[in-house]
C-alpha cells in the first residue's frame, strides 16, 4: 500500500512525464528541470575553486574533480534519454500515466 506522499510523488511524475510527452524531450528541457541541482554544483564548484585558491591542497581539486565529474555524468545520462525517448513514447501506456496524473487532484 502506498502512503499518501508516494502517492502524490507519483502524481507528480505522471503529470511531468505527459508534459514531457507533449513538448519531448531534449538536453535543453531537462537542463530547465535540473535548474537546482545544477545552481547547487555551480555554488560548489565556485566555493571549491575559491578555497583551493585561496588555500590550496589536493583536497580541493579532488572536490573539483567530483563535481565536474558527476555534472558530465549527468550529462551523458540526459543524453542517453533524449536519445531514447521515442522508444519511451511507443512503449509507454499513456492511458495509465493518465490515471495516475489525474489522482489527487
């Protein structure tokens, strides 16, 4: 049985994937929807410049490294679905992610 908050995630999803379907999918758009994270990296990675700056260490560029690391990961991964997005889109029930949108509401 779901709770009421894995409920509302999955409404959430449904809704976001038929918006998804609507407008498909390209790097661009899924960059717009990870604004956060990747404002989040930027801070990070600025802090992690400014203190090897400042500071130095290796422990600094080892933070560097990480984080250009995961953001090209994530690149690669939204690359990957862009790609494949109109496979998700003849093997998706539509009808289905309906249902689960319109929960809730």
């Amino acid at each position: 049985m779901l709770t009421v908050d894995e409920v509302m995630k999955e409404n959430e999803r449904a809704k976001q994937l038929l918006t998804q379907k609507e407008k498909g999918v390209t790097l661009a758009t899924s960059m717009s929807a990870m604004k956060r994270k990747l404002t989040y990296r930027s801070i990070m990675l600025v802090a992690a410049c400014l203190c090897y700056w400042f500071y130095g260490g290796s422990l600094f560029i080892l933070a560097i490294g990480m984080l250009v690391g995961v953001t090209m990961q994530d690149f690669g991964w939204l690359r990957v679905i862009e790609k494949t997005w109109p496979f998700t889109v003849k093997i998706t029930d539509w009808e289905k992610v309906k249902r689960i949108a319109e929960e809730h509401d």
